[in-house]
C-alpha cells in the first residue's frame, strides 16, 4: 500500500512520493509554510472572493451552506469560524443567528472580512481561546494550509465544549475517472491562468499544489479521533468537488 504521509515529532507530513507525484517536492513545512501562507493570503486578499466564485462556477456558495447546516447547532450558540478569511461562512453562520468569532492569521484576509463579526489574527494551532468557549466551529478550504493540522484539531477540542460540533470544508478529487480529467485540467491549468488575470498568478499556481499538505480521509478520520473528536462522518460534496468532515467533541455537554 503506498504511504501518504509520514510523521514528525508525531505530526502528519506530506510523504515524498505524493508530494514528488504532484511536482510538489518544494513545498515549505512548518515556520517556512506559516510565513508564505500568510503572505500569500494578504496578496490576493483583495480579489479572493471574485476568484472563488469564478473558480468555482460559484457552487461554493452551496457547499458553505451545507457546511453550516451540518454543524446542526441551535441559533444563539457561539461559533468559532476558524481561518475564517473574508468571512463567507462566517455571514452564512450569522444569517443562521449563531454569534460568531472570525480567527484567522493573515491580516490582509481580515481587513477584506464583509461578516461584520468580531475578528482576531491568530495562529490556527494557537487560539486566544478559553477552553469550552464555544459551542462549535466551522473551517473552510483551510486544512491544507496549516503548517501544524493535528496541533489545530487539538486547539479545536480544548476550545468546543464537550458535545460540540465541528464542521470542516476542503478540497476534494473526484472518484469517477472523467470527472477527474476535467477536475484536473480545470484545477491545475486553468485556475492559474485565470487566478493570473484576475489576481496573483504564483498564488493561484500554488493552490493546487497544496492539496499534496491534505492527509487522505482515513488519517483525517484519525487525526480527529486522536485529538479528542467521536463521531467522525466524511461525505464528498458534488461527486468529489469539495468534501466535508463533521465530528462531536467528545464529552458530556
Ligand atoms: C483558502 S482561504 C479560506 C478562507 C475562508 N475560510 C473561506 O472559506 O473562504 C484559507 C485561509 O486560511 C488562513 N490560514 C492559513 N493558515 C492559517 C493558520 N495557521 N491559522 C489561521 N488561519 C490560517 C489563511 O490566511 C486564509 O484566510
């Protein structure tokens, strides 16, 4: 069986070969990765929104909303929206009539926030959060650009109460062969193309190398299991486009 990932100091790295597959062998790790997502995200913080409802054919939109739904939290709950960006998910979490707290750790993505909620800049394995100070939190297409992912699934259990909810979004590949191509073909050679002519070329070239930092569904489902996590359900969204993992922090609420 061909292994996806390797750990170090008990953190999930993304394995040569996946990363020497996708031409990806040069992908900073750790304060090198932190460093370049940041300034990445403050460099096309203006533009992000346009180039994801372009990138998308706007579906995100729906796949946001599912994101919500699935949280399955009574409005009046506090919700942490985690790399929360320019705020999509965070409005979608307010027009549902949870409180929400924005964190993310570039600037220049809060500064283009249109939530409107309460924001800090923050380190995702690092949150200026009291234990047990929310009910749930949502992250979108953030996974990948965390330089420590299981450090941040055990912030995100210290900072959900016991029985919360936590609901997270990232990319996907689709299973079925065709729909792969066109996946392919669209993600790593047009959206570049396209990120080029609307915001930053090297940024947009980079997005889909990042997918090598996502660990496979199983070490997912592990690595949230470990961190203090139980129900861990997976569903692809769109035949694969996107794909969504919701999970229980484990606990008497
Ligand atoms: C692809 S954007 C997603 C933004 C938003 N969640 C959305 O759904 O549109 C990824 C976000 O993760 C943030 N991010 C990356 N690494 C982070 C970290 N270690 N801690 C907090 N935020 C981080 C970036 O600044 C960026 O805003």
């Amino acid at each position: 069986m061909k292994a996806f990932g390797t750990r170090a100091g008990g953190r999930w790295q993304p394995s040569r070969w996946r990363r020497a597959d996708r031409g990806a062998d040069d992908l900073p790790v750790g304060a090198a990765k932190t460093a370049r997502v940041r300034q990445m995200f403050d460099t096309i913080a203006p533009r992000y929104d346009l180039v994801n409802r372009v990138m998308t054919f706007g579906l995100d939109r729906s796949w946001r909303a599912t994101t919500v739904a699935a949280l399955g939290l009574p409005p009046g709950t506090t919700v942490l929206d985690l790399a929360c960006g320019t705020g999509d998910l965070s409005a979608l979490l307010a027009a549902r009539g949870h409180l929400v707290l924005g964190v993310d750790l570039s600037a220049g993505m809060l500064r283009a926030s249109h939530a409107g909620a309460p924001l800090v800049q923050a380190d995702s394995a690092a949150l200026p959060l009291a234990d047990g100070a929310v009910a749930g939190a949502t992250c979108g297409y953030a996974l990948r650009n965390f330089a420590d992912l299981e450090g941040t699934f055990v912030e995100l259990a210290r900072v959900v109460r016991p029985g919360g909810r936590i609901s997270l979004l990232d990319v996907a590949e689709p299973a079925n062969p065709i729909l792969a191509i066109g996946h392919g073909l669209w993600f790593r050679r047009a959206v570049p193309l396209l990120g080029g002519l609307l915001s930053d070329r090297a940024a947009y070239e980079y997005l889909p190398r990042s997918t090598a930092y996502l660990p496979p569904v199983r070490e997912l489902r592990s690595m949230l299991l470990r961190s203090g996590f139980s129900t861990v359900n997976h569903r692809l969204l769109s035949g694969g486009l996107s794909q969504l993992l919701t999970a229980t922090r484990v606990g008497r609420p």
